[in-house]
C-alpha cells in the first residue's frame, strides 16, 4: 500500500506490464481526487494512475490547490504560501510514489485539469527531475512560481501536453497559447490542442490525450 503525504486514489498498472509508467493527476478547484479517477478506465494499463487530493478544504468534498481572487481589472492574485506548500507536496507524492512503485522519473508523467494543470505545468517548470512528462488540461500558467523556475538546461528531454476548450469561461483560451509562447523559448516539445469545449474534458480531449499518453509509453525515453 502506497504511503504518501497527501489522500489519494489508485489504479496499478497491469501485473504483465514490464515497465509500467506512472500517471499522477491533480483536480481543479471545488472537486476531489474522485473527479479525474473516473478517467482511469480509459487510460491504458501501461499506467499507474495515481489522483490526488488537494490539501485545502473548500466545503463538504471540495478541495483547492490554493485560494485565489480575480481583480475587478481581472488581473489573478493567488495565496502564494498555500501554492508553495501544495507544489512542494506534490513533490513530495510524486517523488515517494514513484519510488515505492520502482518507476524511474522518466517515466513518470504529472497532469491535472484546471487549478490542477496549473499545479502540473509548475511541477515541470520547477521540479523537471522528477518526471519525463506533463499534461495540461484546460489550465494556466502561475507567473508566480517562475522566479522558482528550474534552469532551461534541466527541462532537456522533457514533453509536454496542453489542451483547451476554445469555448471555456472558467480559463480562456489565451490561457493555453501563453504557455505554449512561453515554452518557446524552452527545450520542450509541445503538444498543443484546441477543442470546440467550454471547461471539461469532452471524449474526443480525452481520446487525443490518451494517444499522446500511449506515444510516450511506447517509445523509449531518455534524458
């Protein structure tokens, strides 16, 4: 049984896989470790699918990475300590996980949807050791934690999935294409897709991720 610092849900791989991958998944704001869990199934079994819960309790069965507010200008200001405590227990999850399963980093992948993918792309920016992959669902990028940033060099090797909904009301669409003009610069390679949905992770998303997910764990990978 997995020991880790945060409450979490798990699907193992498949007994035959000989070199299984890890996939961590973080939720967005208001939801719980059950909410991406429900994607397992679809997820290939090369997989161990690990979701957690967010440290902050909202109300009955909701959780947030951090607390934030939206400015009347519409500028974000977020809760800068509780994102570093959560990042560093996402580090720490990862970290411990992976070696309790003996899934080396490479290959490890870190997601999340919404305030979720936020937490992911900030583990890859700053904690690149610690995973060959991340995927971004509907999320964005937290200026915050770039003065954290890990040095370009050490991304070399990395890979990176960014989807949106060219429809969501929650986190635009400019959202995304920041991160992508943002990792110009980066030795990452992007993925990047849009789909015609508002805040959700509608099946042909989740089928396009699932197929990026399969290219990675089917391909050697070395950094």
């Amino acid at each position: 049984m997995l020991e880790l610092p945060l409450t979490f849900l798990q699907r193992p791989a498949a007994s035959t896989t000989p070199k299984p991958w890890l996939l961590v998944l973080m939720h967005g704001v208001g939801s719980n470790e059950q909410d991406l869990f429900a994607l397992s199934p679809q997820i290939s079994e090369r997989f161990h699918v690990l979701c957690l819960r967010a440290p902050h309790r909202m109300g009955p069965g909701a959780f947030a990475w951090f607390d934030f507010s939206i400015e009347p200008g519409g500028a974000r200001s977020i809760n800068e300590s509780q994102e570093a405590a959560s990042r560093a227990l996402v580090a720490q999850a990862v970290e411990s996980a992976a070696k309790q399963l003996g899934i080396p980093p490479e290959r490890t992948v870190v997601g999340g949807f919404s305030q979720g993918g936020a937490m992911a792309l900030s583990m890859l920016l700053t904690r690149p050791e610690l995973m060959g992959a991340a995927l971004v669902w509907h999320g964005r990028l937290v200026p915050q934690v770039l003065p954290h940033a890990a040095p370009a060099d050490a991304l070399h090797g990395r890979k990176l999935w960014v989807s949106h909904g060219t429809h969501d009301d929650v986190i635009p669409v400019a959202s995304a294409q920041a991160i992508c003009h943002h990792f110009d610069a980066l030795p990452v390679p992007v993925t990047y897709r849009e789909f015609a949905s508002a805040h959700d992770i509608r099946p042909s998303e989740l089928a396009a991720t699932v197929a990026w997910l399969e290219s990675l764990s089917t391909i050697p990978t070395a950094f």
